[in-house]
C-alpha cells in the first residue's frame, strides 16, 4: 500500500497503534467500538492490528478470525492502487469491499499512516456507501428520464409548429391577391423560426442550451430559400462568436433575427440588385451579447418611422427587443443596420 502524503490520525488511533498501559487501552478500546464505521489499522506488511466492532459488524468477522490478515482479503482491488483524492489531512479512496459471506458493496476508505515508537501503521476508517452509490444512480437515472422527456417534448413541438407552417403554405397557395399569400409567407417564415429551435434543442446534448451560431446558419439559409434569393445576387456573411442561449432568450432573439434578414431579403435589394446581408454576434467583455444585422442595400425609406412604425415586422422587432431586455439602435446610410445589445443569459 502506498502511505506517502497521509496525514496524522486521531487520538484514538495512535492510541490502538502504541504501546499503552491497559487503562488507556482499554478507553482506547472503548472509543473505536463506539464508532459506527469500521475502523481497520495494518501495519507495514498489511496485516490487520485493529478491527473494531464496527468493523465486524460491516464484514461479518470477528476480531479472532480477521486479526493477522491481510488487508487485501476485505477489498476487490488493492487501496494502494486505488485512485485517491485528497481531502485535508486524509486520503479518500472509494473501492469495492467484500463480506465474509462473499458479498460485495460499495465503500468510502479514508487513510492515514501514523508513526509511533519505531512502527508505522496505517488506519483505515471504513464506510458503507451503498445507500449514497445508490442514490446517485436513481439521481442519475432521474436526470436521464427528465432529459428524454424534454427532449420529446422538444420534437414533438417541432413537429406541431412544422404543421402549422405546412398548413400556412396549403392555405398561401389558394390565395389569389399577392400581398395576402406574402402575408402567408411570413407567418409561416416566423413558426418555422420558432421550430428550428425546438429542433435545435432536441438534437443538441444539452435540453436547455442552445448553440445560437448554428441556429443562426440554419435559418438564413432556409430564409434565402424561402424568398427563392440565390447566393450568387445576395450573398450572406456571418460572424458568430459561440454563444449559447436559453429558450427565453432565443425565441425573441430568433425572430428578430427572422424579421430582420426577411426585411432585408424583400426591401434592400429591388429590381434585381446585388449585395450583401450580413450577422453578427458578439459576446462582450460586460457578459452581454451584441447582435448586427445589416445590408448594404438602398435603405430604409423617408417615410418609415422606426419607433411609430406600421409594419409589422419591425413592430415586432421592438417588442420583442423589450421582451429581450435589449437596447436597440437603427442606422439606415449605406444600407440599414440595426444593432441590439443583450443578457447572454445560457
């Protein structure tokens, strides 16, 4: 057994190791029977010295049948190679124990070596961890089962917000005025936006935390589909730091981005011009996120009032940029820009 870097023990167990007259022995001897764990000293060959009641109670021997033994008759592996962790004065190691009656638990070793009258000898106090191996495992298996529920909560979402995308499409391509089938569109851009996340979150390893950056890629390029906008005309550029955000701070910030890029797509670029759509998000040194979306197309119109606005679609970008708790700032010179700064709360 390996004994380097243990700390002094206690009283009780330099007392168990030492030569003492039989009045402290005996209060020595009391002290480690009253001990609920076991306590086990060896000494330099590993032979068992001290085995309290504790001890017989957890192993099923008795003091006759144990002492002189060696240690390794109780334990699976040998604690020396057993993988430690220091804690204080002591070394913990959790390993496999074996009964009498051949059964095996789980248990919690802590060590120390303690050096008297030209001896060294090493006590063990052992613990029975098989109610705390235990519940741990119901936890984890706990926090399995919730995961998978979330995460079929998750498709099951997605899969009911594709139908109603797919229903807006059905309905869309009944309806004979054009700005009534745009209005289809857009909806059904706006549900799909909120699917994507839903998709996001059950494909992803956490149920919780979404990676914002791939989420962003995944719906401009199905919002460039979507308005039939080949890359060669409007070309999309990206710069995402990776920033992972909850579904609270998500879904508004998804459908900012959704208005956004579909405003750009529709607007910025009439009668066939080329250019450029671009997003970027930041996380900042203050822990915010700061999100750009911005084109250099023809701008916004004179007449449009950002703040007393009639469109809906940048309605919406303010009320969703209050429910997000972010500042908003519009530019509109070469191009529009709108910047939004925000809690990356993940």
């Amino acid at each position: 057994m390996n004994y380097s870097g243990f700390g002094l023990f206690s009283y009780s167990a330099i007392a168990a190791a030492e030569s003492l007259n039989s009045a402290e022995h005996l209060v020595s001897s009391k002290i480690l029977d009253s001990a609920y764990d076991a306590i086990i000293s060896v000494d330099r060959q590993e032979r068992i010295v001290v085995f309290n009641q504790g001890a017989e109670r957890m192993f099923g021997y008795t003091v006759e049948e144990i002492m002189g033994k060696p240690l390794d008759s109780l334990f699976l592996e040998h604690l020396g190679e057993a993988p430690l962790r220091h804690v204080g004065d002591f070394a913990v190691s959790e390993t496999r124990a074996r009964r009498k009656d051949g059964t095996e638990f789980p248990a919690e070793a802590s060590m120390s070596k303690v050096n008297g009258n030209g001896k060294t000898v090493c006590t063990l106090i052992i613990r029975d961890a098989t109610d705390r191996v235990l519940a741990r495992e119901t936890l984890k298996r706990s926090l399995r089962e919730k995961d998978a529920l979330l995460k079929a909560i998750h498709h099951r979402v997605k899969n009911n917000l594709q139908v109603v995308s797919s229903l807006l499409g059905l309905q869309s391509r009944v309806v004979a005025e054009p700005e009534l089938r745009k209005m289809f569109q857009e909806s059904q851009d706006r549900v799909h936006s909120m699917a994507l996340l839903h998709e996001s979150l059950y494909q992803s390893q956490s149920s919780s935390r979404i990676d914002f950056p791939s989420y962003v890629r995944q719906l401009s390029t199905h919002l460039f589909q979507s308005y039939g906008v080949s890359a060669e005309r409007i070309r999309l550029r990206t710069d995402l730091d990776e920033i992972y955000l909850n579904l609270d701070a998500a879904v508004p910030c998804g459908l900012i981005i959704n208005e956004l890029v579909s405003n750009s797509l529709k607007y910025a670029f009439p009668d066939g011009r080329k250019g450029e759509v671009r997003i970027e998000l930041r996380r900042c040194s203050d822990g915010t996120a700061r999100l750009v979306v911005s084109d250099n197309g023809v701008g916004l119109r004179a007449d449009v009032d950002w703040v007393d606005t009639t469109s809906l679609g940048l309605r919406l970008v303010r009320t969703l940029a209050e429910q997000l708790g972010a500042r908003i700032e519009l530019r509109s010179s070469a191009g529009t820009e709108v910047q939004l700064a925000f809690a990356a709360a993940a």
